[in-house]
C-alpha cells in the first residue's frame, strides 16, 4: 500500500509522497487550436495568447459553461477534471491512497465535485482535510494560531482553536489578494525600471512579457534576499538590463499586504498573543512577512515547503470510502512538539500608539477610562453621542481605552463595529492610521496619535 497527498492550492497544486513532490504546477489551463494542456504549459502561453486562458476554475468548480465562446463547450469542472488527469498521468508508480488538502475557501458543493471528478478517474481519494488543519501539527502554547496561504486569486486566513487538538475556529478569505494580482503588479513595476533604465518596454510585446512571468519567482527569491535584484532580458538579439529595488516591490506590493494584515488583526482579540503560521509560499513574498511582524505582533512561524502535504499524509488515515463517503477533516491531533510564547519574551507592537479618536474636526483623547461611543449617553461616563436615526449604531457601541500598553477597542452592539473595513470579533488592539466604522452608512474614525518627539 502506497499514500499521496495532493495540495489542491492552484498557485501551485502539489502532489507528495511524503519525501518529495513529484507535481507542482499552477492552476492554469490553455486550450489551443488542437488540444488542450494544462499547469506549467499552459502558464507558458498565459500572456502570449491571453484569450485561450483560464485560471479561475478550481476557485469557482462548478459545471456551468463558460460564457467564453472559445471555452462554450467546456466548464470549470472539465478543466480541473483534466488536470487532475494530466497530475494522474504522470505519476509512474500509482499510489493505493490519496489524501485531498483542500483550501479553505472550497464550499461543500466544491468538495462534492471535486469527488465526482476523482471517481470518475478512479483516484483513490481516501480522506479530506482542510489545508490549514492539515499544516498545523503543533500546539502554539499561550497563543491563538491563525494559518495564512495565499492562492492563485485570494488569501485564506484560518484562527484555529486548540481543544487538545488543531481544530477550525474561523476562516476569512480575501478575494482579489492572490499570487495572480501580485505578479500583475510586480510585472508593471519590473517593466517600468527596464523602461527608465533601458529604455526598453517589455510589456509592448506578448512574448517579453511571457519572459517576465517565466523569470518572476527567481528575481523575487533574490528580493528576499538582498536589497535590489539585478534583472536581464534577451529579445531580438539584444540583452537588455535593470535593476530594482526590493523594498520598491514590497512598496507596489503594499496595498494587497495592507488588506491581508488588517483582516488578520481583525481575526485576533485584544486580549489574544498572535503566533501567525504562513506557509512557505506566503514566505516568499518580499516583505509580507515583515509587515505582518510589524502590523499584528506577537510571532510569526514560517512553515517549511510541503508542509501542508507532509502534515496531511502523516495524520489523516482513509476511512471506508466507499460505505461510509468522505467528509472534510476539520480538526486533527498534532504529532509534533508544542511551541510555548512567552507574552514578556514577544516584542509587541508598541510603534504608532494612539493618543486620540478623529471624528470630524474634533479629537478625542484615548486614556485609562473608556470612551464610549454610541446613540445614548449614559451620565457618569465619558461618551461620544452619535445622532439615532442612523442604522447599525447601538446605544452603547463600542468602547476605546488604553489597557496593558495597549489602545484596545472594545465592541458592546449587535451590529459590529469595523477595524479597517473588517468586523472585529469582541475586541482588537488599535494603531495610529487605523480607521474605526460603525453604523450603515455610517460614521467614521480615525486613530492618531499627538505625541512629537523633539530630537
């Protein structure tokens, strides 16, 4: 009896052993005049022929055809169906077992699909488990876990509870913050200094601009790695040459990092010690770990490549496929040694403390009593009275306060009150620049801060 593991995360779908991984390839498919391929070969005509591409179909599996008369006849299900059977082909010595790690933004009707898909290639699909569960197989002692991946066209932030085991707590997906995005917006800043310093554009041809994306993971391991990538590009006879900053790709980056830490701090309460476990590929994006060292504290843990297979295959043992069916795994023991965070040892995030709450042309200080805001004042405490006719606002809904060190937001109502554009659950530590929402429309604050040091 012989066991894989599959990732079916589409920025890189990877099947595993357990020792190696022996397919990895993006969730791209390209359907040319005579046939259609898909993974690494279809990514390779991705900004050739542009219109003969689809990259969205194992986010949206479903069988409705495409709208695309190029595509008319096809759904996102055949696709995925065939490179699952391209994954299946190359596979020499064909496993007895496969275990599924599947994204957490796959819906129960995903899942069904998906197995549809799998017994009609007759892979031998023995469990499910999600992806976050499957990557975490240790105790993080003293903290709240929340497991970051990024795919092909969006985030999947997981808080996870630890009941004696790894279990899901809450899952939060960011559509539109996906490898896909970043590489659209690295592309245009790599092609502007080549531009500037070679006066060679190469977005005016498709097949430079391929030469780009097929270059992209190398120059952004180097922008890890040191403070500028020296980058090269051969067309027409002619290398041309540039060179890029690497905190220039963090800065283009910056508004996608932005939305991946402001709804991961959403996802932790004031009272919570952040261990943030991302996986390998979040890893590799220059300067996202960093940011979210800075943004959300506690400790940030980088999981080790193929983590999530690895973690999948050592605990997940196939039940009955056929007379019981498969359900997704949720929660998992751990079989590795616990992590312990010591609050005092974790450097918190203490820069940008703020000291007042914008609203309007009014600022209002942030001390050791709360600051209540809401619809009715309540004598005795101090508070921010918002008119109450608008909808959403609670007559006592929220509170600010300074609390351990801390500028803690606190939410009392029965509508949310929002950090950054997300809802936060029960309480969330504030920064200078956060901005506070309550209320449909609504009204809105800022956190600022008055305290100058004078050098």
């Amino acid at each position: 009896m012989s066991r894989f593991a599959i990732n079916l995360n589409d920025a890189g779908i990877a099947l595993s052993d357990g020792e190696q991984t022996v397919y990895r390839e993006p969730g791209f498919a390209y359907l040319g005049s005579d046939q259609l391929t898909t993974g690494a070969r279809a990514f390779s005509q991705s900004r050739i022929d542009p219109r003969r591409i689809q990259h969205h179909f194992w986010s949206e599996l479903d069988t409705a055809p495409f709208s695309d008369q190029r595509f008319a006849n096809l759904s996102a299900a055949d696709l995925a169906s065939k490179q699952l059977e391209d994954i299946w082909a190359g596979v020499s010595a064909k496993p007895t077992e496969l275990v599924v790690a599947v994204p957490g933004y796959m819906t129960p009707e995903n899942l069904g699909l998906f197995l549809g898909i799998a017994d009609e290639l007759q892979l031998p699909v023995v469990a499910l488990v999600d992806a976050a569960v499957a990557a975490t197989r240790r105790e993080y002692k003293g903290a709240v876990p929340v497991h970051v991946d990024v795919s092909l066209h969006k985030a999947t932030l997981t808080r996870l509870a630890q009941p004696g085991m790894v279990q899901i707590d809450r899952k939060e997906t960011l559509d539109g913050a996906g490898v896909y995005a970043l590489y659209d917006i690295w592309l245009k800043a790599i092609a502007e200094s080549f531009v500037q310093q070679s006066r060679f554009d190469p977005l005016h041809m498709a097949e430079t601009e391929q030469m780009l994306l097929d270059q992209m993971g190398g120059w952004l391991q180097q922008a890890c790695q040191a403070d500028s990538v020296a980058m090269q590009l051969t067309a027409g006879g002619t290398t041309y040459h540039a060179e890029v900053e690497s905190l220039s790709l963090v800065g283009a980056a910056a508004p996608v990092y932005q939305q991946i830490a402001s709804k991961l701090r959403a996802l932790f309460r004031a009272e919570d010690l952040p261990a943030v476990q991302v996986t390998d590929r979040v890893g590799r994006l220059p300067g996202l770990v960093d940011m979210l060292e800075a943004r959300v504290g506690g400790e940030v843990f980088v999981l080790e490549p193929g983590a999530t297979a690895r973690g999948a295959l050592a605990r997940c043992r196939g039940n009955n496929a056929a007379a019981e069916g498969i359900s997704l795994l949720r929660q998992l023991p751990w079989d590795q040694a616990a992590v312990a965070l010591d609050r005092n040892a974790v450097d918190a995030v203490q820069k940008g403390l703020p000291t007042h709450l914008l609203f309007g042309h009014n600022g209002y200080e942030i001390g050791n009593s709360p600051l209540i805001i809401g619809s009715q004042e309540i004598a005795g405490e101090r508070f921010l009275a918002l008119p109450a006719d608008m909808p959403g606002v609670s007559r006592r809904h929220c509170s600010l306060l300074r609390k351990n060190g801390q500028c803690v937001l606190e939410d009392h109502s029965r509508y949310g009150t929002f950090l950054n554009g997300h809802k936060v659950d029960g309480s969330s530590t504030l920064q200078v620049g956060d901005a506070i929402r309550i209320g449909s429309p609504g009204f809105e604050f800022q956190l600022i801060t008055t305290d100058i040091e004078n050098g």
